[in-house]
C-alpha cells in the first residue's frame, strides 16, 4: 500500500481549477490524494475562495476523502509535498493583454506563447517558477514538478538547467489532435508518435490496425480541422494540403504563426481592432466563469469551462500523475529531455515527445529523423528557447534582443527594440531584476 498523496496547485486560484478536481477525483481509486493543497497570492485570493469553495462543493458530491486546502503561504503548501503542479500566470491576465495588444499595436503578432507575448511570458514566468524549484529543493525534495505553466517548454527547460527538481512539463495540443485525429479514423486503434518541441510539434508518425497511414490520412485531417479546431483558443486552420502532404507529418494547431505568418497576422490585425484579442475574450469568459461558480449549488466542473482553449488538460495532468503514481508505463506526450531523441538539438534541450511513463519519470521512444526543413526550424527554435532562457535568468538585455532577432515572429529590424522596449516598460512590476 502506498502512502496518500500531497499535492501542491500553484495558481489554484485560477478558472482551469475545475478542471484538475474533476481530474483528481476521476481517478481517486488509483491515485489516492489525501490533501489537495490549492495556493495563490494575495491578488488572487478572492478567486481563490470562491475556486476552492467550488473544489469542496465537487469533493463533497463525489464522496472521496479528499481535503482541500487554501493557502497563501506556498511554503505550508509545499512541505512534503509528493507532486506540484504549476499552472500559475505572473501579472495575471492584464500582462497577457499587453503581450498580445503592444506587438499588434507595431503590425506583429502577438500571442500568448509564440513570438513577443510567449517571450515576455518566459522572462516573467522563469525567475518566480525557479524560485518555487528552490523552494520545493528544501521543502520536499522528491516531488516531481507538472508544469503547466506556458511557456512549458521553456518553463521546464529553466527548471531543468538550474535545479535540481524532477519537472515534467505538458500541454493539452497533443490530447486535442488526438481527438481530432480519432474524430476522422472513426475508432481508438491508432497511435500517434509526436516528436518537436511544445506548441512546434508534429504527429511524425500516425499508425492505424498495424500500418503506418500518416500520408493517406493527412488530408483527410487537415479537412476535419479546417471546420473543427483543435483547442478552442485557435480557430479551425485552413492548411495549403500540397504544403502539408510535402510536410509529410501532421503540424499542430501552433504552427501555422509559423507557416501562415502573414495570414494569421491579418486575421489578429482584425480583432486587435475590435478590441478583441484572445486575452481580452478571455477576460469576458473568467468573468463569465467565475460567476457560475459563485453558485452555491454547483458541485461539478461546469460545461462553460470548455470554452478555454486548456479544457481537458487534467487529462494530461491528473493522468501523468497516475501513470507515474502507479508505474502504469503507458505512452504519453510529454516535455522532456531530448538525451539524443531528437539528434539536431543539444541532450539536455527540452523536447515535447511520446514516452512511456515509469515511476522513475518519462523514458522517449527511439523516433526516426525529422525531414531536413524540420531540422532546420527546430534548432532555430530550440535556439531561441535557450536564448530566452539565459535572458530571463539573467536578466540581460542584450542576450533577449538575440533571441528576438533570430525568432521569425519577432524579428523586425530596428521596430524589434522599440516593442521590446514598450514591452518590458508595460510589464516593468514583474521583472524585478531588469534596469529598465
Ligand atoms: C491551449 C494551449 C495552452 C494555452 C491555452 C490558452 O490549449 O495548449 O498552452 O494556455 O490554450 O487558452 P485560453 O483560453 O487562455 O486562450
């Protein structure tokens, strides 16, 4: 019999925190949690109580002996703690707003984990996510950090190269184009074998009843997907099919600010002016949410959360908990270290990829080399992930405009120091550190 579990939300007042209780209690019978220890900061208490009491309401329904705890205090929290899971936001959702509205305000994309807004998110997000590596180094040494806090991949490379933590980091995108794949094979016996980087991953390999299909099956995906989209925060992707059958792999949702650069800064260029930037849509829905769960007679995670383009990703969490929990050794995506999987990129750059999961951690599938182009893109990349990285860690100037100037979506000549600029001025509460 193994010991019941501590766990530790960082974040927990956040609107996503249905969603992991919903997670946690599905899977009571396997991974019994005695205390769900939900944490935030002052700014975020008032949510914080009216998330927890929800949390309560749901535990009580669902009759498991699960305690939930608030806090403020993230050191009572973390003591001896088995797992933490990070899905914090520094700045809330007024920096996201500025990440997406300063770059459209210049004609550049702004988005919340790709290009300026995913950047500036790296720089504030890394330093306080160390700071509770650190912690948890004193605190409960053993736990395996899930982070989900974006930019994951940086997120979790940071915490890789300057601590000692085990960290896994997630995203919901795989689980999403696993379902939209599932969608049109019509059944479950399929298996997609991902290989890239977080929000830059393809489906390199997708097998069907004992055969590879990926090249028959692509079009049919890429018309499934130009109605449906695979997270709700990114609308349906009219794919060019000549380009993507040439690709030869199934591209994620992400990627098309990557390969429609110009169309999506249209499209963004158009709600930036109807003040309606997904940040700002956003706002309307936590409002939104937050009021339904006000509701003293709600007891479960309710069908609005869906609209948040994160909904299910207790799969990927409560389910990565349970599999190294119980050794279960079943294949996940997850962001891990690359130790030769990918050959291009360096061993300890993080990488998003099938594994088998142990209670030792992720172990990565031997995959195939990804075409050359790919190569090509994900060192660029990789390479502007560590190049942030360096420059949130410490906090320099110089290293951050090198990592602008070689990422496609920021690179703007002499206009990528004037939004940088403007960026770091506007978010200046939250980069302690920086001589701005
Ligand atoms: C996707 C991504 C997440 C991202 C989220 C944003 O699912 O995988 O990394 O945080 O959507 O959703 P939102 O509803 O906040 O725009």
């Amino acid at each position: 019999m193994k010991k019941p579990l501590k766990i530790a939300t960082i974040g927990g007042g956040s609107s996503y925190t249905p969603e992991i209780v919903a997670g946690f209690i599905s899977r009571y019978q396997d991974v019994p949690i005695k205390e769900l220890w939900l944490v935030d900061i002052e700014a975020g208490r008032e949510k914080l109580e009216i998330v927890g009491a929800l949390a309560r309401r749901m535990v009580e329904k669902a009759g498991v002996p699960m305690q939930i705890h608030l806090t403020m205090d993230r050191e009572e929290a973390l003591k001896d703690a088995d797992f933490v899971t990070t899905q914090l936001r520094v700045g809330l959702l007024d920096a996201r707003i500025q990440d997406e509205r300063i770059p459209l305000s210049h004609g550049a994309i702004g988005q919340e984990t790709n290009g300026f807004g995913g950047f500036m998110k790296a720089l504030r997000t890394i330093p306080v996510v160390l700071e509770i590596a650190k912690e948890m180094e004193r605190l409960c040494p053993n736990a395996w950090l899930i982070n989900f806090s974006n930019p994951s991949s940086m997120v979790t490379e940071a915490v890789h190269r300057h601590s000692s933590i085990k960290c896994i980091g997630l995203c919901n995108v795989p689980i999403g184009m696993q379902r939209s794949v599932g969608e049109v094979i019509g059944d479950e016996d399929f298996f997609i074998h991902f290989l890239g980087m977080n929000h830059y991953v393809w489906g390199k390999h997708i097998y069907h009843q004992g055969r590879e299909i990926t090249q028959e099956i692509l079009p049919k995906i890429i018309e499934h997907e130009s109605t449906k989209s695979v997270v709700k925060n990114l609308k349906p992707i009219v794919w060019n099919k000549e380009f993507v059958q040439q690709l030869g792999m199934l591209p994620c949702p992400y990627h098309r600010y990557y390969y429609m650069q110009d169309d999506i800064l249209h499209e963004e260029l158009e709600s930036f002016k109807d003040g309606k930037t997904r940040a700002e849509v956003v706002r309307g829905v936590e409002e939104a949410l937050f009021e339904i769960y006000k509701n003293p007679e709600l007891n479960e995670k309710p069908a609005e959360l869906e609209q948040r383009g994160g909904a299910h990703y207790s799969d990927a969490a409560c389910g990565l908990i349970r599999a190294i929990y119980t050794n279960s050794q079943e294949i996940m995506v997850v962001n891990m270290p690359n130790n030769g999987t990918i050959g291009i990129l360096p061993d300890d750059a993080i990488i998003e990829t099938s594994a088998m999961i142990t209670s030792f951690g992720p172990v990565s599938l031997k995959a195939s080399p990804l075409p050359a182009p790919a190569q090509a893109e994900i060192l660029l990349m990789k390479t502007f992930e560590r190049l942030t990285i360096e420059a949130a860690v410490k906090k320099d100037y110089n290293i951050a405009i090198q990592a602008l100037t070689i990422n496609p979506l920021t690179k703007h000549g002499a206009m990528t120091r004037v939004i940088f600029n403007e960026l770091l001025q506007a978010h200046k509460p939250h980069l302690s550190g920086w001589q701005i």
